[in-house]
C-alpha cells in the first residue's frame, strides 16, 4: 500500500471517529458539510482524493480544527 493510500484511510478513519462520536449518520454529515452521503462514505474508505475545500467543509460539520483530521 502506498503512502497516499494510507494517508487517505488515516483520514477517513478520523473523519468516522469523529462523525460517530457526534451520532450522525453519513446523510447527516453529508448534509452538514454540503457533500451527497456516498461522497461521505467513499472518504471515509479512503476511495476518493479529497481536496483541500472539503476537508474544511468536514472539520466544520464535524466542529473540529482541519490541524484534528489531517494529523
């Protein structure tokens, strides 16, 4: 596995924690940070490449800083 591949399965692991921790369903954050659900379900598989925009829109409907979900 190469390093962009675990970088984005660390991601969508916090991004899950985050999101779970909080009770929301991936509807809910998808409709929160303004992104369809499946959106929401291929980041946190590690499947899609997000860019840096919508790390914003997950740390904000998530509450949390950018700096919590890419450390």
């Amino acid at each position: 596995m190469g390093t962009t591949s675990r970088t984005l399965l660390r991601f969508g692991d916090k991004v899950r924690a985050e999101r779970m921790r909080r009770g929301f369903s991936q509807e809910e954050l998808g409709a929160r940070a303004g992104v369809h659900r499946t959106y929401v379900g291929m980041i946190e598989r590690g499947e899609k490449n997000i860019t840096l925009l919508n790390i914003e829109k997950f740390a904000r409907a998530l509450g949390v800083r950018i700096s919590s979900l890419v450390d």
